[in-house]
C-alpha cells in the first residue's frame, strides 16, 4: 500500500496509451494520494492527460458496490458465489454449456480475463465469452488476422515520432489519446518538415493542428485508400520487390480499387473532397516512405470496418512500410486493456494466446489445460450474445467490469432482454449503472488503485498495475471470483490460484507452448517469473520468446507473416455505404465519440469537479446550416430520434461540424443524465467479418425540444429532484449541480422548498404569476444551495455561483448579489473552464491575451500555465486567441 516515503508504480486505467503512473500517500492532504506521471515509463515519459492528472481526485468510496447481493439483499460472499455457481451449473445441467455467457471488459487486468477465458472455453466448454473490446477494437483485430495471420500491431510509438508523415484516421487523438499526440507534437516541433495529416468529417482539435485536414463524407474512408492505392500504381510509387516476396493478393485489390476510385476526381467527388486536397495527400503519401498511418474508431466502428482497415493496410503492404522504423499502420487502442484481452483469447472469436478454432490449436490448449471439455467452435460475438439472451438462448450471464447496457446499440433493447434473462450477474466496483439495475446477484469488484496485475497498451507493452490502497467493504478481485465459481462447478484443480503471478506465469507459459515462432504473442522468457520478479516487472514489449532480453518494437521486419504460407494478404474492397440510410425523417448523420476531460459512462471521471467542468451537459454539436435549417439555436435543448430511440441535449453550433452531421458524446449514462444514452438511438448493424456495431453513422432527426420550465440548483448535499423531462447531475468544487427543465406545470414553490430545506437562512424571490424562483440557503456562512427556475433558459450563469462554494465564507457583498446571480461590482465573473490540468478559464485566458498583447499559445501557457501539461486544451486557447485578435482562421494544407 501507498505510503508517504514510499512511490507506487503503477499504470493509468485510462485509454489504451498505457501511461505510467507514480503514485505516493498524502495523509494529510486534500486527497489520499498525490498522482504524477512516471517519467522513467516508455510509453509517456512522465507526461499525464487530464485525465490522468486528476487520479487522486477519484479514489473516494461514493457510489461503490460495497458487498454482493441477491434480488437486492445483502449477502456474504459464500451465498453469492454458491448461488452463481448453482445457477450456471442447473442452465448447463439442463439446457447445454451454450445456454450459459460471460461478457467482460477491456478494463480488466489480463490474469481477470484469463481466468474468465479458461473457465468458459477450457470447462464449462463454451466460446460464449466476448468483451466490451468488441464494441471498439475487433475490427482491428479482424483486419491484421486477414492481412498478417494474426493480431499483431506492427509498430511502436516511436514510430509517430521518427516518420516525416503521420496520417490520422478517424481519430481525434488530441483528445482521445492526449499524451500520444503531444508526443507527435513535440516531433513536430523539433522536425518542422515532418506533416501530419487528419482524416475526419469534424474539423477536431486534431485536424485543427494538422497540416491538412480532409473533411470526408461519413463512411467513404474506403472509398478514398483505394483511390491512394491506385495512385500509387499510377506513380510507381509501390515496392515491386516486397510484393513479389511477401504479399499475395495484389492483383485483385488493384483490380477492386481501381473499380471504385480509378482517378483523384472520382475519389474526391465520392468523398466530397476537394480534388486539390486529395491530390495533395496522395502526392505527399506516394513521396514520403516513413509514413505512419494511425486508425481508431472512426474505421473500426462501421458495418463495413474490416474492409475500411483493410484499405489502410493495403497501401502500406504495397509499399512495404511496415516493419521498419518509422512506418506502418497502427491501430489505436481504445481500453486500457482491450490488448491483453486479446492476447488470452478474451473474445468469443479467439481461442487463446493469439491461436483459433483450428484442429491443430484446439488439440494443443485441451492438452496444455488438460480441458477435454474445450468448446469446439468459435462462441457468439456481442451483439449475437445479446439477441440469444432476448430470444431465450441464453439463459444465465455473468457481466464483468462493463456496462452494456449504457453501451451497447439498441440498448433499451437489450434493457428488455436482460430484465427477461433468468439469471444475471454483475461483477463491477460501482452500485448504480443501468446494467446493475436488472441484475439479480451483484458481486463488488475491484477497481484501480486496488487491483493487481498487468495491462497491454496499443503498441504491445505490458505493464503492471499496481495496488496501493485497500479495497473498500468486501470488494475483491475478478479473478478470485471467477476461480471461486470455477471451483464450486467442480474444476478446482484447474483454478489453484491465489494471487496473480501464478495466473500471468501461466499465461505466459501458455503463449510459449509449442510455438516456435509460428505465433506472434509470445512472452515465453516470462514464463517462469516469481512473485519477486512479478513485483518488479518493468514494462516490456512482446514478442518475448524464451532466452529474449529485451521486447520487438516492430513486428514483420523480415517480411514474414503468420499466415499460412508466410505471405501477407491484400484485401480486394468494394466499398459500402451506411446500412443505415438518412431520408426526410431521419436527414442527418449521428457521430459519436469521446470528448477531452471524460471517459466510458463517467463512473470515475464525474467525480472530480476538474473534469466535469468543460463539458457539464450532454450536448449535440451541429452546423449553423443545420442549425438554421431545423431551429436549433444554441443554448437551448433539442431532441436527438433515430429510429431506435431519442435523447435530449444542449445545442452547440459550430463550424467545426460537417454540415448533414452531427455530434453526440458518448458519455452521460441514466445515473448522470436522465435521457441522454447516444448508444441507445444507435442501430444494432454490425460489420459481418468483425461482429463491431457502426456507432458512427447513425440517421437521426434533430428538432428543438420545447420546455415549460427550467431551473438548476446548486448544493453542498445531494437534492431530492422533481421529475423533469431533461435532468442532468454534474459535481462542481464542494457542491453538486443539477440541470433541469421540463414539460407542463413548473414544481410549486412550497415543493422547491420542502426539497432544499435545511437548517440556516433563506433568501429568496418569488414571482408565481411569471413562474419564476429564486432562492438561496446560508448556514454558518457559507452557501448551502441555491436555484433559480423560469419559464425559459434565461437563468443566470453557473460558474460565479459555483465558486461560492469553495470559499469558507460568503461576503455580505456576495449575499446581496445571491438572487442577481451576477458577482458584485469589482469581481470578475468565473468563465467556462478551458485547462483542466491548471483550472484556467475562459475570461482569465481573454484578460491575459488582452492585457499583455499575448499572441501564441505558447505565450498563454508562460503567462497562465494553460496548455503546457498535456495540451489537449491547446485547440481552444488558439480558437480565443483567434477572436481576440478578430481574425480566425481556418487550418490550410502547406506545401513543402
């Protein structure tokens, strides 16, 4: 456990960056620990996101699933595990071990996912186990298995900075993988000839950075690599002699790009591209040999996704970068986690250890397992899993670390499905999500901080995560629950373990037996490891067969594949479009993804004021031409219908939106935001090679959403709320605020009061003919709550209010400005925070650039601090400067 002279290492539980963290105790501080990057990790060097920097500001016990339970009852553990063990092994007795499914999560540690693996596909005999990773990194993970044999990332991080071309896809890395992109960025800057590229229908903060942005039409990606291919013929700019060594396929994925893209005017018009534009990316791709290509969900999450990969790969098998430094493409991991998922066979299409459903492969893990039992066949992938859970198939589920019902598509759906299943159970360290709601046994899992064992990041490098805390109430961990289970159904001598490296030796065991070097992952040398050496393991990349010393930063560098015949194989792709197809209804394209300070459904995020400041409410991001075209003006609520569901959110209009597009964030679950799950509105397609469901292109409507009322509060404690049509929670420093609005008649007065009373003074204002509230409470003197409620959303800004509740004590100044809630004469009005990482907002950033002439952001961050720890702020402090200056800019294409 963390103390004050002692530093935990430890890994961040973030995105799949794999970021180090140092971690020491600060018992006499705001918070438990002190959080700081680890400078001596690979992966960042001591650079933390936001995100990351704000760990110790999560490790509260608020909201934790605390001990197990049945139908709501509290339990102890032996009750739960025999009533989950029962339950499965009478659904297994009765209707076959394919009546029975896990479902895990990118966010477990590998020793939880391979337990869970073993136990399903090694003894119960089923492949019915798949992961959250399904719904994000499959497609990847199809598309390297075509084209290389297997699931290997070529490449390593270094790559981005040692290439002269970077070429984002379908990423907004500056948010989603913040430490990355600063690591390109400071390549950038030591290398100005160096160019990145950003390909994306949104003008993000990354294609706000980039050298030349292509603002494709949703969908067409494929449409405009086969295009790239084909030039590349044209300019004789492929690699004849790697082709004829090491790649088959050649010829017909010509032929099919060829097809659909046989010259830049045809592929910019498909893409809605200027030719120029187009021109210019493939002159600069055809020129520059160390060239990266980094892809994320933007490719992955389409029903056509493998195919859209497999363009990407295409191009760089034809020129032969890969394999080399400073090339190849490179599939950016979403989970902290979803790599070493993969690595134990996590999902249902995967056997273990990188190995398939194969003869040969199914007669080695039964004999390495001694598992007569294995399942035979490869088990149903996600989404499948879900509809057999709806059609009866499936009779008992076991979910771990994950939340489908926030995240999967059609999620009211599968909300039915699940409440109708006989039996399921939760594993997961938080009480309320929607996916705990319909379960009937709860099981407290351990989270970050507590768990203990190892992750994978997207360039193959394992790392440990490290406990340095005790877990709260009765919480364990994921594996000791599965191996319990595994135990009671009468597999107890396959599942000894009793702490993690007995797991990882065997995992690593298992990634070394029979291999000799017919298998990508293998972490042979660390197969004999003891809990010493498992405590001090430094951050390694596979391969590490037996005998290795040191990890592979690249993968094929002698041009053997792990195909068959050790050849590569191009992909011949006719593109598609969308299964889902907008018309008068549904005109515009729903995309969805993450934004800066949040992550996954905010469970951890949402607990640190810091990070739920920059973005509070859900909100829909549209062009001023849609937004003029469906009245939608910004500030006020819209409704969001597809033709599986609706939301509500806050309108903001920008011309970083694609016009016929618009953006959702895929964060405020039903616990945070009454009605506004994204994933709920989207279609449950799938692509049909990788089972991953096409969350980027969803037909929507967007109308404004009339309200009769609207309020928010603002409290030190939690408020019992009146039911409302839109109610959003978010926590701001030393309170909680809550957004409302809502149809029909406005609470009464007496009801507003009954729901904040508490000892102290009251201040208040009533106009009940105009239905307006406003009413403030003051205990010891300092702000206890205060709301305001009106006809309409001309309601005083948050941000002044807010900060009241940071002081120790109010002003009589400040108590006579309560009801106005406009700062007295002479204080500046808190703005919108933009930095995170420094807690600088909006008006400190405009008074600073006026008051000191500052220009850059480079001169904003000397001046405030703003921008210089992971820069995802950056964009925004440059789009202020710009209109301070009253001269904005959009991003060009520079030649050089």
């Amino acid at each position: 456990m963390a103390t004050s002279d002692a530093v935990t290492r430890t890994t961040c539980p973030y995105c799949g960056v794999g970021c180090g963290v140092e971690v020491t105790a600060t018992p006499r501080a705001e918070f438990p620990v002190a959080v700081r990057g680890d400078a001596s990790h690979p992966a960042n060097a001591g650079r933390l996101c936001s995100k990351g920097a704000a760990l110790a500001e999560t490790l509260g016990d608020e909201g934790r699933l605390l001990h197990p339970e049945i139908e709501g009852v509290r339990v102890d553990w032996d009750a739960a595990l025999d009533h989950v063990a029962g339950g499965f092994r009478d659904v297994i007795d009765r209707y076959g071990p394919d009546a029975v499914a896990l479902y895990v999560s990118g966010q477990i540690l590998t020793e939880d996912y391979f337990v869970a693996n073993k136990l399903m596909k090694g003894f119960v005999g089923s492949a019915n186990i798949d992961t959250n990773s399904r719904l994000c990194m499959s497609t990847a993970v199809a598309a390297h298995t075509r084209a290389f044999g297997m699931d290997g990332v070529p490449g390593s991080y270094t790559d981005f900075e040692q290439a002269d071309l970077v070429v984002v896809v379908g990423s907004n890395m500056a948010w989603a993988h913040p430490v990355l992109f600063q690591r390109l960025q400071a390549a950038r800057a030591a290398r100005p000839e160096m160019k990145l590229v950003v390909i994306d229908p949104r003008c993000t903060a990354t294609a706000q950075a980039a050298d030349l942005h292509l603002p494709l039409a949703p969908g067409t990606d494929a449409w405009l690599f086969n295009g790239l291919l084909d030039h590349l013929r044209r300019e004789d700019a492929l690699d004849p002699a790697f082709l004829e060594r090491h790649v088959d396929g050649f010829a017909d994925a010509l032929a099919a790009a060829r097809a659909s893209s046989p010259s830049i005017a045809v592929t910019a018009e498909t893409c809605e591209l200027a030719p120029e534009a187009v021109a210019t990316f493939f002159r600069w791709f055809a020129r520059t040999e160390r060239t990266v290509t980094a892809f994320c969900q933007g490719i992955n999450q389409s029903d056509s996704g493998v195919d859209k990969a497999g363009t990407i790969l295409n191009v760089h098998l034809a020129t032969g970068r890969i394999g080399r430094p400073g090339m190849g493409p490179f599939s950016l991991t979403g989970q902290p986690n979803a790599m070493g998922g993969r690595e134990v066979g996590g999902l249902a299409s995967q056997l273990a250890a990188h190995m398939g459903f194969d003869e040969v492969s199914l007669d080695r893990v039964s004999r390495f397992w001694n598992a007569p039992n294995l399942a035979r066949n490869p088990g149903l992938k996600a989404l499948d899993l879900f509809r057999a859970v709806e059609s009866g198939q499936v009779k008992a589920i076991w979910i771990i670390g994950t939340n489908p019902l926030f995240s999967l598509p059609e999620a009211e759906r599968f909300e039915r499905a699940l409440r109708d299943c006989p039996l399921v159970v939760v594993s997961d360290c938080v009480r309320e999500t929607e996916t705990t709601r319909v379960a009937d046994v709860l099981l407290p899992a351990t989270t970050w901080g507590e768990k203990d064992g190892t992750v994978t990041n997207s360039e193959r490098r394992i790392s440990r995560q490290r406990p340095f805390r005790e877990p709260p109430g009765e919480a364990r961990h994921d594996w000791w629950a599965l191996a319990e289970v595994a135990r009671r159904l009468g597999f107890a001598e396959a599942f000894p373990y009793t702490q993690p490296v007995e797991i990882f030796r065997e995992h690593a065991a298992l990634s070394a037996f029979e291999n000799d070097s017919t298998r990508d992952f293998d972490i042979g040398a660390l197969a004999a490891t003891d809990a010493a050496a498992f405590e001090a393991l430094e951050p390694v990349q596979w391969p590490l067969p037996a005998g290795a010393e040191a990890g592979t930063p690249q993968l094929y560098a002698d041009g053997r594949f792990f195909t068959a015949n050790g050849r590569a194989r191009l992909a011949a792709v006719t593109p598609q479009s969308p299964t889902d197809t907008i018309d008068a209804e549904y005109p515009l394209r729903l995309n969805t993804g993450r934004i800066r300070d949040q992550w996954h459904s905010m469970t951890r995020t949402a607990s640190t004021p810091r990070l739920s400041a920059h973005q509070p409410e859900p909100f829909v991001e549209i062009h001023p031409v849609d937004a003029g075209l469906f009245r939608a003006q910004a500030g006020d609520l819209a409704e969001v219908t597809s033709r599986h569901g609706r939301l509500l959110a806050r309108v903001q209009v920008s011309r970083e939106q694609r016009p016929g597009s618009v953006f959702v964030p895929m964060h405020w679950s039903r616990p945070i935001a009454r009605l506004a799950r994204v994933d709920a509105l989207v279609p449950a397609h799938v692509d049909p090679v990788s089972g991953q469901p096409a969350f980027k292109h969803t037909a929507v409507s967007v109308r404004p959403a009339a309200m009769d009322w609207h309020g928010f509060v603002l409290s030190r404690e939690p408020v019992s709320l009146p039911e409302a049509d839109y109610a959003v929670t978010a926590r701001g420093p030393r309170h909680l605020r809550f957004e409302l609005a809502g149809r029909g008649a406005p609470p009464e007065i007496a009801d507003w009061r009954a729901r904040l009373d508490g000892p102290g003074e009251w201040l208040e204002f009533a106009d009940p003919a105009g239905g307006r509230y406003r009413a403030a409470r003051i205990h010891e003197g300092r702000l206890a709550c205060v709301l305001f409620a009106g006809p309409d959303r001309g309601l005083p800004e948050r941000e002044w209010l807010g900060g009241l509740f940071a002081a120790e004590s109010i002003t009589d100044a400040e108590r006579m400005a309560l009801l106005t809630g406009r700062p007295p004469n002479g204080q500046a009005a808190r703005g919108r925070l933009v930095c995170a990482c420094f807690g600088v907002d909006e008006t400190r950033i405009r008074t600073a650039i006026r008051e000191h002439g500052l220009a850059t952001c480079e001169a904003v961050g000397a001046c405030l601090e703003a921008g210089t720890n992971c820069g995802s702020c950056r964009p925004e402090i440059q789009t202020l400067l710009n209109e301070e200056s009253e001269a904005p800019t959009d991003p060009v294409a520079r030649e050089g």
